[in-house]
C-alpha cells in the first residue's frame, strides 16, 4: 500500500468514522448517486453473487442497505446469512463489477465513505455506476474522480 494512499486512508478514517455508526437493525438507508440514480441489487435477489446496479429511486427492499463499520450490508440478510456489497473476486481493475456476496470480513467488502466517495480498500478505487447512472447500468469499481458524478453518493 503506497505512503499516499496510507496518508488518505487515516485522514478519511478519522475525518469520517467509517460509514458511521452500525445500524444493522434499523430500516436501512438508500445510497443516491449524483446522477439520481440509486444503488440496487439486481432484481430484489439476496442470492450470492447477484450484480449491484443502478435504478432509478424507488425505495424498494432492493435499494435498502445498512452500514456495519466498512461493509454494506444488504437489508433483507440476516446475520448468518447476510449479503455484502463486494468487488467480484476481490479484483482491481478497473471495469471489475461489483456484487452482493456472502459477507466474509475480506478486503474486497470493505468500504470507506469519503467526501461523497465510496472508496474499496483493496483496490483503491470508487464505487462507480458511469456518469448517466441509467437503470440498470452495472456498478463496477473505477479510478476515483471529482469530474465523474457517478461516483458521488449520499447516505439518505
């Protein structure tokens, strides 16, 4: 891990506790891209492996999600077999799709929220949807940009 990225990380830990407190038991919270999409698993599915993609906000059980500490919990899992939003195979190219995966504590599930980016600890790259954000668009992990607002998100 380089020095700067180092650097990035302690001051994003301590300007920003994580994703913020656990709420594993509250209603969830919906994740809105700058383009008014919201981040959605694919078809309501709590099956692993299920891409995570943009849709247009609706509220649904789909776009409901819960903030453990780094992971991004999908709402309609339990504890012993919740879902978490994670990079397919722990990759780190860009273009690598994002998915719902059993939630197993590895880097690829981790997450830090970082002025209005969703970082991935181990590939050092944003939680994207593309600047359009149409439904159904895949989410995917890409360089982070303050120019792509397919990269921001708010926690509402």
């Amino acid at each position: 891990m380089s020095k700067a990225f180092q650097g990035f990380l302690l001051c994003s830990l301590l300007s920003v506790p994580f994703l913020g407190p656990s709420n594993a038991h509250a209603a969830g919270a919906m994740l809105v891209s700058e383009t008014g999409a919201c981040l959605d698993v694919r078809g309501g599915s709590t099956a692993n492996r299920t891409p995570v993609q943009a849709f247009r906000c609706n509220a649904t059980f789909a776009q409901q999600w819960n903030f453990d500490g780094t992971t991004i919990r999908g709402i309609g899992t339990t504890n012993h077999f919740a879902m978490c939003v994670a990079v397919s195979g722990g990759g780190i190219a860009d273009g690598t799709p994002v998915l719902m995966t059993f939630c197993n504590s590895s880097t690829a599930q981790l997450w830090v929220y970082d002025h209005g980016h969703l970082l991935n600890f181990a590939s050092h790259k944003c939680l994207d949807i593309q600047a359009l954000g149409r439904d159904g668009t895949p989410a995917t992990i890409q360089p982070c940009s303050f120019f792509s607002r397919g990269q921001f998100w708010t926690i509402q």
